[in-house]
C-alpha cells in the first residue's frame, strides 16, 4: 500500500523542472557529465550559490546526484526519475488517444 502522505514521484519531479532556470542547470549538467557547482555557474553565467540552490533541488527530486572527488563535489543526470514520468506522461498520452478515438467513432457513427 502507498503511503498517502509519502511525496508523488512525478509530481516532485514537475514541481523541479517547473522552473526554466533550473532546467538549464539540468540540461548544462547532462550535457558534461561529472561537472561541479562553480562549472555550471561560469556555464550559466550565474552565481554559484544558485547553482547551489537549483541543484539541491535537483537532488531531492532525485533528478541529480554528488559524488565527491577530492575536494569537489561533481554532480550527474539520474535518468530514472525522468524516464518514470515519462512513463506516466505516455500513460495519460495513450488514455486520452483511447478517449479521443472513441469519441472519434461516435461521431462518425452519428453522421451516417
């Protein structure tokens, strides 16, 4: 059974990616695997500290992860909060192709 007050999955993972810049840091991140905070910043021409604060988002959505190498901390694209709500979203995607089918026949039906 599901922990009623337990977070949505999909829902922490939309929450995450509603910000455009928070997807930049997504998207700067995946495409140099292994990169650090102050990487991303001088990419993004942003402030380290809110490159901090987008990734620690990104971490808890689970869209991140850290490792440490040293003194730095590299962070990388977990894909598998991605691909389960892409999942979802191909579910909701097939439900409403069914629904708009349906509705298709009936009409065509109605016409003749």
């Amino acid at each position: 059974m599901t922990d009623p007050s337990a977070p949505d999955e999909v829902a922490v993972v939309f929450t995450a990616l509603a910000d455009p810049r928070r997807r930049e840091v997504l998207e700067t991140v995946a495409s140099a695997s292994g990169i650090t905070a102050t990487a991303v910043a001088e990419r993004l021409t942003i402030s380290r500290q809110a490159v901090a604060k987008h990734l620690a988002v990104l971490t808890e959505a689970g869209l991140v992860t850290s490792s440490k190498r040293g003194r730095e901390v590299l962070f990388e694209v977990s894909p598998a909060p991605l691909e389960e709500t892409a999942r979802w979203l191909q579910r909701q995607a097939s439900a409403w192709d069914r629904q708009l089918e349906a509705l298709k026949r009936r009409a065509e039906r109605s016409i003749r």
